[in-house]
C-alpha cells in the first residue's frame, strides 16, 4: 500500500482557510473577558465537530465553512447584542518565547494527573504492539535490552510501555515536573517500574553522555519545543552508532492544520486552566481532555515530510522508514488506506519514522 503524495493546495483550500478566518475576526472581536465562554464553546464544539465530519465520507470543505461560518454567525450575534461590556476587556493574547516551554509543560503536567490506568498502561501498550505489528515491526526485538531516552516523556505512558516490551532501562526525560511526579508514582503498580527512571532535562540540552543510548524514542514532542532542529542534533548525539530513531510529528497540508491553528488562535486568551477546568466538568474523560488541549492548546510546528527527511538526513540519520499503519483511529491509516478525502482532511497525517543514526 503506497501512500499519496499530498501537496499543499492553495485553491482547494482557499474557501476553507476564508471561513477560518472570518472565524478568527469575530473572536478578536469578542474583546470582553465573559467571551471567554463563548470562544471555548465554539471552539471545542467545532474541534468535535470534526471528529464526526471527518469520519464521513463525504467532502469536508463545504461542511468545514457551513460549520466555521456558524461559529461566525453566534460569535457575531453575541458581540453585537448581549456581550454588553461588563468585564474587563482582554489584551490581546501573544507567544511569551520565554515562558513558552512551561507554559507547555504545565499545561501536559496538569492533565496527566488525571489519566486513569487502564489507558495509561493498557491503551498505550495495546496501541504501540498494534502499530509496530501493522508496520511489519515487532516491538519486542526492538527495544528488548535496550537502554532506550524517551524524549519528552510526559507522563510516562509511553516509558512504561517500552519497559513491558522489554527494555533493559527507560530513561523517561521531560521539563514537566508534575508528569515526572506523577510518572515516578506509576512504576509501583507494575512488575516492570525498577526499569523506569524518570529525569528532568529538556531536550534542546539533554543531559546525557554522546553514544550513550541505543533507542531515542520521541512521542509528540519536538513539534512543541522552540528548536525542532536542535532536538534533532541532541537525539544524534546521545544515540549510539546503529542506534534507532523513534520520531513522532505532524505533517502538513491538511484542513486538520487549519482546523487547530484557528482553534488555537481563537482561544489564545482564554486561560488555559479555565479551559481544562471546563472541559473536566463537562465530564471529558482525561485520554481526550489531553488530546484536546494537545490540539487547541500547545503550539505546534507543523513540517512537511520532505523537510522532516531532510532534517533527519542532515543529521546523519540513514534508513528512514515511514510507519504508514497505525490503528484505525490514526489520521496516518486512514490516508494509507485510502478512506475518501483523507488526504484532504489531514494532509501528510501524522508522520511517524524510525531511523538509524549512522
Ligand atoms: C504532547 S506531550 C507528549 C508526551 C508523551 N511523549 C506522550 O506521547 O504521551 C509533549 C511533552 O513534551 C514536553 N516538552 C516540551 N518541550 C520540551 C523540552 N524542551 N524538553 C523536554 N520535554 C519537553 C512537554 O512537557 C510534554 O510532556
């Protein structure tokens, strides 16, 4: 199964990305503090708007800017009539460079003290065994008595995962201290926890001795840091000769793309705990809470695979394969096998490889 070669389109989305945008200026306008509210509850509802619009088979565009265009109309109707200026108004949200990273990390710290054992243990190792297996890769040969660097390993789901595949010690690394907290808490629960040592350390600076690993396994990461390219250069230098590349990011090119850069832009002033706050009482269970503020909350840089190969290549990294599989909720499946407009829809998906440094 050989998968599409997806192209940003400019035409095919040039009425989606107006709509997104219409979008986006009746929520700058929404200047008042009690839009908040509104902001949330158009945004979430259109985030799970997709999630059943995109499992149809039909053409996402025309719904995309009916269901944008919607999320305008109250917008608008809310600022122009009730919205009546009884709160301090907002200033306008902006990127803190500085406080970028804690910001990111907090916001992944706080949800996953909520995350509950059957998806931290099961769903994670049931999901990582099915996509390795659905690539023609067994997880147990790969990372049996390795010393393997989970690079920015949140809350340790992942860790514990590769520690049950078999691996000789799980280096779980992060800059978030309540999901490190939270991680160290879980490996009483498991057979398997003696292997998992969780440690503080950003990946822009990892500290650990060059050579000295021989999985560096990256899970959702690099795309929230401010140096995608400089985590790139510390996974080289700390993986071994031969070593293995695990890498988890986005691609480019999808309504998906759009989808969650208007979200997010749209709710960039709502605070992030309000948000998480809203979302727990509304009754979200914790494994989509975090997808969500994944989604809407943590910014993401988003690269195409042409420009993640070469990254990977200038770095010295050789043998680049692609997991095109993954379980049937993955965006990546979904364009690999085909279903109607996937590429559409979520672009180059979700890009997944493994390679050897040389
Ligand atoms: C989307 S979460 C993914 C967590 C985990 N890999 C998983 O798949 O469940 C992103 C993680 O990257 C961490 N992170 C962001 N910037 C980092 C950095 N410079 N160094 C280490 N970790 C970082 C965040 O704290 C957060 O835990």
């Amino acid at each position: 199964m050989s998968l599409p070669q997806v192209a940003p389109n400019p035409d095919r989305h040039a009425a989606a990305h107006d709509a997104a945008q219409r979008y986006l200026q009746a929520a700058g306008n929404l200047t008042d503090r009690s839009g908040w509210s509104l902001k949330m509850f158009t945004s979430l509802n259109l985030f799970l708007w997709h999630l059943d619009a995109f499992a149809s088979a039909d053409d996402p565009v025309p719904a995309f800017i009916t269901a944008f265009d919607s999320a305008t109309a109250l917008l608008k109707l809310a600022g122009d009539t009730v919205c009546g200026g009884h709160f301090p108004e907002v200033p306008p949200a902006t990127v803190d460079e500085s406080g970028f990273e804690n910001q990111v990390s907090g916001l992944f710290s706080d949800i996953w003290v909520s995350m509950t054992d059957d998806i931290y243990f099961d769903q994670s190792y049931d999901f990582t065994k099915q996509r390795f297996e659905k690539n023609g890769l067994d997880p147990e040969a790969f990372f049996a008595d390795k010393t393997v660097l989970d690079a920015g390993c949140g809350s340790g789901k992942f860790s514990a995962a590769i520690a049950r595949f078999g691996a000789k010690q799980v280096i779980g690394m992060d800059i978030g201290q309540k999901g490190l907290d939270f991680a160290r808490g879980q490996t009483g629960k498991v057979p398997y926890g003696d292997r998992l040592d969780y440690r503080f350390g950003s990946l822009l600076d990892i500290p650990l001795d060059d050579a000295s690993v021989d999985v560096v396994w990256s899970n959702g990461v690099i795309h929230h840091t401010l140096g995608y390219d400089q985590c790139v250069a510390e996974f080289a230098r700390v993986l071994k000769p031969g070593g293995q590349l695990f890498l988890y990011v986005n691609g480019r090119f999808g309504l998906f793309e759009l989808l969650l850069d208007t979200l997010r832009l749209a709710t960039a002033d709502v605070p992030k705990p309000l948000f998480q706050h809203f979302l727990s009482l509304l009754g979200v269970n914790s494994g989509r809470l975090y997808w969500i503020m994944d989604c809407l909350s943590a910014p993401y840089e988003w690269r195409s695979r042409a420009e993640l190969e070469q990254l990977l290549r200038r770095h010295g990294f050789t043998d680049l394969f692609q997991m095109t599989r993954g379980v049937a909720s993955d965006q990546i499946e979904q364009v690999t096998v085909g279903i109607p407009h996937a590429a559409t829809k979520y672009g180059e998906a979700q890009l997944k490889y493994i390679a050897t440094k040389a």
